[in-house]
C-alpha cells in the first residue's frame, strides 16, 4: 500500500489482506481484511500493556496480541483505501473492518467508498463507540455487518447496537452481558452469541469454561477460530 497525497481525510491503516473470516457467524466466508490503527484500551505498545489496563478498566491490554499500534500505519483516502481492498480482494467482495478499535477512524465516507467497489462491509467493535458517532444517523451509511467483542462492563458500552455478540472467556461471560446482549439484532429467529476461548496459555481452561457455559445456556455458542485451525492470518 502505498500512502495517498495530502489533502482530505485519510485513514491509518495497518494492514490490509485477503483472508477468510475465521470466527462467529460469518467463519469460513472470503473476506478482506482492512486492520485500522489505533484504540481506546491500549495504545498497542508493550511497555503500555499494565498501565492502559489499569487506565482503562479493560483486561484485553494484558493478552491482547493483535499488531494494531500507530507506528508504521499508511495512510489512505477513503477511495484509495477501497480500491486497495478490491485489487487484494480480487473476486472477494467482503470487507471487514477491524482494529485496534475500528470505529476510532471508520466514518459513512469509507463505508460509501468500499460500497461503491461492490463490497458488503463489516466491522468488529469492542463497543465503547456510538454507531450514529462513527457514521451519522442515516442507517444506510452505517456497515452492513456488526460485530462487538466488549471489554469493558456493560454499563459502560455505548454501542446502541449489534448483529453478534462475541465474549472472550474467560475474562467475559454471559452473566455479566445479559443487558446488553439484549441489543444483537435477531437473524433467522435467533441472536448470534458467541463465546471465543481466548487463545495462548489459558487456552484449555477456557475452552473447557466454554462448553461450561454453553452447555448451561444454549442461546450461546462456542466460536471457533477457523482461521488459525486453516493456517491463514
């Protein structure tokens, strides 16, 4: 990628690549993944990792080990950002928008964009950002798919609503999303809830607090990560 001129808004990208969609509803369908810069839990610096967990009331800064910290991200127009998407795409016409915190940067300008290169667009969201912030309040500039991971209580979520609900175990479990969960709009009769083992070295203990909790509550299930069981990023 290269970075567009100046002038106008541009969006910080931290990479971008064809993959397929590894978890929750969505697993297994041909995507392109656009990683935008930067969130509101952790800066994404190492040395930050305790700090911004006990600045933002968030466990994810303690294990999270996505690449999306600011340094050495691109930066693109919304139309530029597009099109690098659909030549990655190739026949893929599926955008995930993701982060960090996506909705920090993505605004109705860049779903637009990618729409107008045939994409249906979708964002993963801790849900602490408004949609009608991000995108205004005409719902037909707003994604198309959207997907909020929390970290943070629900009492402290903004997000006014969603198409799945994923909670990471065991840091986050249903117990503590009742309400909220109450905002994931129902597809096909039903809410996607979905419950993510966190991977690295608490992986069989919270597989096992998966089924746990899935076998107590059916409404939930156990997402997992496809990608990783394929090989792909």
């Amino acid at each position: 990628m290269a970075a567009s001129p100046a002038g106008g808004k541009r969006y910080a990208v931290k990479a971008l690549w064809r993959t397929v969609q590894g978890e929750g509803t969505q697993a297994g369908r041909a995507a392109v993944f656009v990683r935008l810069a930067g969130c509101n839990l952790w800066s994404g610096l190492e040395r930050d990792r305790q700090r911004d967990a006990a600045r933002s009331g968030a466990d994810c800064p303690l294990w999270c080990d996505t690449e999306f910290a600011p340094p050495g991200a691109v930066k693109l127009s919304a139309a530029d950002l597009a099109r690098a998407a659909a030549e990655a795409g190739g026949a893929v016409r599926f955008c995930v928008l993701t982060g960090g915190e996506p909705l920090l940067q993505a605004d109705a300008a860049l779903v637009r964009a990618l729409r107008a290169e045939g994409f249906t667009v979708a964002v993963e969201t801790n849900g602490t950002q408004r949609l009608a912030d991000a995108f205004g309040g005409d719902p037909a500039n707003r994604p198309d798919w959207v997907v909020c991971s929390p970290k943070l209580p629900e009492a402290e979520l903004a997000l006014e609503a969603c198409d799945e609900l994923k909670l990471v175990v065991p840091d986050y479990r249903p117990d503590a999303y009742g309400a909220f969960a109450e905002r994931v709009r129902a597809h096909g009769g039903r809410r996607a809830l979905w419950l993510q083992p966190e991977d690295g070295p608490r992986l069989a203990e919270a597989t096992r607090l998966a089924l746990d909790l899935v076998f107590e509550d059916p409404r939930w299930r156990v997402s997992v990560q496809t990608h990783k069981a394929l090989g792909v990023d």
